[in-house]
C-alpha cells in the first residue's frame, strides 16, 4: 500500500483525522507511539528548526526532501508536507510532486500564494490568480497521475484574509474543479464559514487549528459538526518543545545546575524505549557474536 494509499484509509477511518505536526523523525515516533494516525511536515517549521529562519519561503525543494527522507525512513506513518507555493513553474511543480513521492511522502499541499509567501497567519499576503493556481494543480495532478494516483494533493487558499469569504469559496470550487484532492481553507474565523465551505465543497475539507493565530481554537467535534474531514496541528509539539528547552536553558545560565527541571525531562529510559534501543543492541551484539564465532 502506497503513503497515498494509507493516508486515504486513515481518512475513512477517523474523522475528522488528526494530522499532527513533526518537525522530525523522532517526533514522527512519539505521534505514532501516542496513535495518530496521520503526521505533518510544516514549510515554516522547517524554516525555523532546521535553518533558523522565519518562514518567508527561504527554503527549497531539497530543504524540504531532507527532512521528508529523515522521517519517512523510520516511520511509516503517513506524512503530508508543506510544498509552499511548488518551487516555480509546472514543471519545477512536477518534480516536486515526484521528489515527494519518491521519498515517501503520502501527500502535499500547495498554496495560491505568490513565489515571495508569507505564514498564512500575517498580514499582507498576495495571492495569484485563480488561473495561475489551477495550472499549478494540473501540473501536479499531472505528475502524481504517473507514480502514485494515490498520492494527495491538497488545494490551499489564503483568499479569504484579503478576497472575502466567497471569493476564498468560489477559488476553492475552481481548484477542485482543477484535480485538487481535498481542500485546506486556511485562516478561517467561525465555524459558519467553515459550514460555508463543506457545504459546497464535495472533498474533504481541512481546518488549520494552529497556535496564536488567525483561527480559534476549535475542537474536534465542533469541527466534525459543520463538515470538517482533517484537522490540522502544524506546529502545536514544536511550540512546546522550544517553551520547554529555553526553559532549560536560562534554569543552567541562572542556577548553574539543571537540577530543578529534572522533572520536566524525558528520562534515559524513556528515550530508549521510543528509539527501541535495545533490540538494535541486541541486534548488534548477536552481529559481533556471530563474527566472533567465526
């Protein structure tokens, strides 16, 4: 079974399907481990963590596939991954789509904002045009079509900070239209204008729940109870774990021991059981013997 495949069973299975940001292999583990059935690749958190940028579409398609291949290669957990705005032109866009595929990812999506983008959540975002957006759908409904018809590719729309609500609606319409798989409707304000979408929208429909931003913090059934398919966490473990490391960090600048945060760690134990440390011990061990013997 494909990612795309996979991704679409989790979908049937769950709804609205959790799909939980990790900005890494090993946060890929502890989302398995706590059975979510669905993972994220955030564009901004790969900014942020892997280069320590904002997220202002400084990073590139093989930025991206790095970190796609880190965590695909120990969970195969599906993943859906920020592919921003495609990285150019249809063709730029297939490649991206094919990179994507083949490193193991179950989906993307992509945005109609311009090259130059911004977070979904600040001001002064710019958008394309309804055209230009559907050729960058075709264009990867294209490329999927020859490597995995599963693979899913989610329309963004930012139209609704600057278009209005009808026009973010009428754009969305226009991208199924287009191939688009499902739609992700970002920078939403109530539950009506989400209604507003799934009841025209005859795709999935996926809700941004992230922090500080935009769009409140809805929950899953309120969310289930005006049509939503898939809600969104990009960034909500990252978040925490930055909170959690600074936190450390000023307790040994300030108190010259760690001490007094001891109890907010993840113990030894811990880290060995999520990394199921010891069988590749054992593993290793039986490997030596056995060059050992001879």
């Amino acid at each position: 079974m494909s990612a795309g495949k996979k991704f679409r069973e989790a979908l049937k299975e769950e709804s609205p399907l959790q799909i939980v940001g990790t900005i890494n292999a090993y946060q890929a583990l502890q989302a398995t481990r706590a059975g979510h059935k669905a993972i994220y690749l955030s564009g901004g958190g790969i900014a942020n963590a892997s280069y320590g940028l904002p997220d202002l579409g400084m990073t590139m398609l093989e930025d991206v596939c790095i970190d796609i291949r880190r965590i695909t290669s120990i969970c195969d957990t599906p993943l859906i991954v920020d592919a921003d705005t495609g990285w150019g032109h249809a063709f730029n866009i297939a490649r991206t789509v094919k990179e994507f595929i083949r490193y193991g990812a179950a989906g993307l999506h992509i945005e109609d904002q311009v090259a130059a983008k911004r977070c979904g959540h600040r001001p002064n975002k710019e958008l394309v045009s309804t055209e230009e957006m559907c050729d960058r759908i075709r264009a990867a409904v294209d490329a999927k079509m020859q490597l995995d018809p599963e693979f899913v590719i989610i329309a963004r729309t930012d139209a609704h900070a600057s278009e209005g609500q009808q026009a973010a609606i009428d754009r969305a319409k226009a991208y199924v239209e287009a191939g688009a798989d499902m739609i992700f409707a970002e920078a939403i304000h109530t539950l009506k204008e989400y209604k507003e979408f799934t009841d025209v929208i005859k795709v999935p429909v996926l809700a941004n729940i992230t922090e500080f931003g935009a769009t409140p913090m809805f929950t899953t059934e309120e969310l289930a109870s005006v049509g939503i398919s898939m809600v969104l966490y990009p960034l909500s473990a990252f978040r925490a774990m930055n909170k959690a490391a600074l936190t450390v960090y000023q307790e040994l600048k300030e108190k010259g021991t760690q001490e007094g945060v001891l109890g907010t760690m993840q113990t030894r134990m811990e880290l060995y059981d999520m990394l199921n440390y010891h069988a590749y011990e054992q593993k290793m061990d039986e490997l030596f013997s056995k060059g050992k013997a001879k």
